[in-house]
C-alpha cells in the first residue's frame, strides 16, 4: 500500500510494513519520515500502549 503525507500511520501498520520489508520499526519509522509521512513517537506510543496492559498491583 503506498503513504502520502496525508495517512496516518500507528503502531500496528509500522509492525506490518516492518514485517514485509524484513527490516527493524526504527528503520521503517526513518524511511517514511524522510519524504514527510506523519509518523508518531514509537516511545510514547509504546508507552501509552503498556499503559492500558493490564498489570499487578503495585507495578510489574
């Protein structure tokens, strides 16, 4: 599937196209950076994401 500046590109499509492309999510996250696809902060995006992961009390 081809990306313009105007898709919005989350956690699962930066798995997917990283998977197809058999290269790391760092390196997928540069190469749609570089002609200007909006992409989101993979640490925050984790982050928020472990987040909401059920866990025990007191931390994990």
């Amino acid at each position: 599937m081809f990306l313009t500046i105007d898709c919005e590109v989350d956690l699962y499509d930066l798995i997917e196209r990283s998977r197809a492309m058999k290269t790391s999510i760092t390196r997928t996250v540069q190469w749609l950076r570089e002609p200007g696809i909006p992409v989101p902060d993979l640490s925050e995006t984790l982050r928020s994401a472990l987040g909401r992961v059920p866990g025990r009390v007191g931390g994990i």
